[in-house]
C-alpha cells in the first residue's frame, strides 16, 4: 500500500503545474542560477532515477530534507506538526463518539418517535454541512458576537507549554499551567467541536441501524424479563454487542484524521499536518509532500491492525 501510494503522489507531483525551484528562487531568478539548484537538488536527473533514490533512502528510513525554510530534515518537521493533529484527532473523537453513538443508541431505542425522525434529520444535515463553512459560523457566533472562545491558532501568543509529549493540553497539567491548560482547552473547544459534530453524523445512522438490529435478539428479551433497568439493557447489552461494525468506523475515521483535517486545520490556522501539508504543496516541496503521504500510510496501516486486535478483545468469536 505504502509503495502504490507512494509511485501515486511522485507521479502526481511531477505532472502538476508548477516548479519547487522557480517558487523558492522566485520567477524572476537568472537561468543559471535555476539550473544550478536544479542540479544540486537532483531534480535534473531522469525520473526513474529519482523514484530509486527516493525508495532506497526510504528504506533506510530517510524521508530526506525539505526543499524550503533551511532544508531541514523532513521526519523533523512531520514530528513537530504531529502532536497538534493527535490532540485535534484525539479532542474531535470524544465529541464524534459521545454525540454520534448516543444519538443514533437513541434513535434506535425510540423507533419510528418524532425524536427518532429528528435524529435521522441531524444525521443527514450535520454530515452534509461544509466543514470549512460550518467552522467559520461557529467562529462568527463564539467568537465574534459572543467573544466566549478564541478562533484561531493552539494557545495564547505569550504561553508556549514544553513537555515531552507536545500536547498543550497534558504538558500543561504535567507542568501544573492552569492557565496554560485553560487555554489550549479554549483553543481546542471550537476545531473539535467543528470537526466532532459534522463526523457524528455518519455514527448517529450507523449506530441506529446495529442497534435496530441488536435490539431485536433474544438476549435483550431475556435481560428484560429479567427486571433490568432499560438504560442497563440498551446501553451495556445492546450497545455493546451492536459496536463491532462501528469500531471499523471508528478506527477509519481515527485514521483520516490523524492523516491531517485539511480544512479544519486551515479554518482555524491550526499548526498540525494538515496546514503543513498545503503549505509545503503550494512551494511543490517534493520531499515533505512525499514524506507526509509516507507517514499517513503507515498510521492507516497501523490503526487497521489495531482494530483488528480490539476486534479479538470486544468479541471472542473473532480470535485467529
């Protein structure tokens, strides 16, 4: 998977429109001086040249250096972008999990009720909304009118948090920052909540549908003629046992967003992968683009084997 994507973007690189060269050096650059950083850049030499390299410097785990901003190393500056995306990533599950999953358990459990035509109308609309559009709405309105919650960047200009983990939030409780850690809350609250509640619209209808499901199995009629509370049976037994299908939705979803909320990050200028990313393709940096994508596979890969194992632990049928 690794190599198709990454054959993919070298190829789709070289064809677009536009030269790293002539966007660092500027169009007005002599010819020479073009030429001459082509050649120290490599970017001279045939195509199929360049692919070998590049994959044998990225077998050797080299995803090479930046073409822009010192040429610094680019599994540098991906590790500097990649905590501001997990603490995004990880702030947006809860909200996608805890809206999504309860509505559509609600839903499921009130079939047919206005409440369950209701949610089956958020799920549809909340998923369809733009997320950039509805990311400015919230900024207009929390942070314009209102002027509750900060709209843009990961914490106050003159608080800067350092840890071992990169994430405001933590590094500031480890470190006992409250105020640090009031502030990167706020900042989080508004991105999260963008990016949380337009994704629970796909788990709201997913969880309905498994749960209409679970709900009609014997077991539930057993637990309820057992004298269960119905708040125990819905959300212990039936939940529990309608979750497999939605934890590879889950681990899908973790996995996109970990692979950089592109239009979040670039609503709200968060300094995660996402902005990385589109900031290094508008300057056609080959190396960082190409070892972006190189990183989002292996985070895909690696989640998909993570769910694989949840998949043993939630369900013991599924064990090899």
């Amino acid at each position: 998977m690794i190599i198709i994507l990454l054959s993919i973007i070298f190829i789709v690189l070289r064809v677009m429109p536009g030269d790293p060269v002539l966007a660092m050096l500027g169009d007005k650059a002599p010819i020479q001086q073009v030429e001459a950083m082509r050649h120290q850049l490599g970017l001279d030499r045939p195509l199929h040249i360049q692919f070998l390299d590049y994959v044998s410097n990225l077998a050797r785990g080299d995803l090479g250096n930046s073409l822009i901003w010192g040429k610094r190393p680019v599994i540098v500056e991906i590790l500097e972008h990649f905590p501001a995306t997990l603490e995004l990533t990880i702030a947006s599950m809860i909200v996608m999990l805890l809206v999504g999953v309860l509505t559509g358990a609600q839903a499921a459990y009130r079939r047919n009720s206005p409440v369950d035509y209701g949610l089956r109308i958020y799920g549809i609309v909340i998923y369809s909304l733009p997320i950039f559009w509805f990311g400015m709405i919230l900024q207009l309105i929390f942070g314009v009118y209102l002027k509750w919650l900060p709209i843009a960047g990961r914490i106050d200009p003159f608080l800067s948090p350092h840890g071992v983990t990169s994430l405001y939030t933590i590094d500031s409780l480890i470190a006992g920052d409250l105020l640090g850690f009031v502030s990167a809350v706020q900042h989080l609250i508004l991105p999260s909540l963008t990016l949380g509640l337009v994704l629970s619209g796909i788990f709201t209808r997913l969880t309905r549908v498994h749960m209409l499901d679970v709900l009609r199995q014997d077991f539930v009629t057993a637990a309820r003629a057992r004298g269960l509370k119905e708040n125990t049976v819905l959300y212990k037994h039936a939940l529990k046992n309608a979750f497999i299908p939605i934890l590879t939705m889950i681990g899908l979803q973790f996995a996109l967003l970990l692979a950089g909320a592109v239009l979040t990050e670039s609503t709200f200028s968060w300094p995660g992968m996402g902005s990385y990313l589109v900031e290094r393709i508008s300057y056609r940096d080959f190396p960082a683009i190409q070892g972006a994508v190189v990183f989002f596979a292996v985070l895909v890969a690696a989640v998909s084997v993570t769910v694989d194992m949840i998949y043993a632990y939630l369900d013991p049928r599924i064990r090899y």
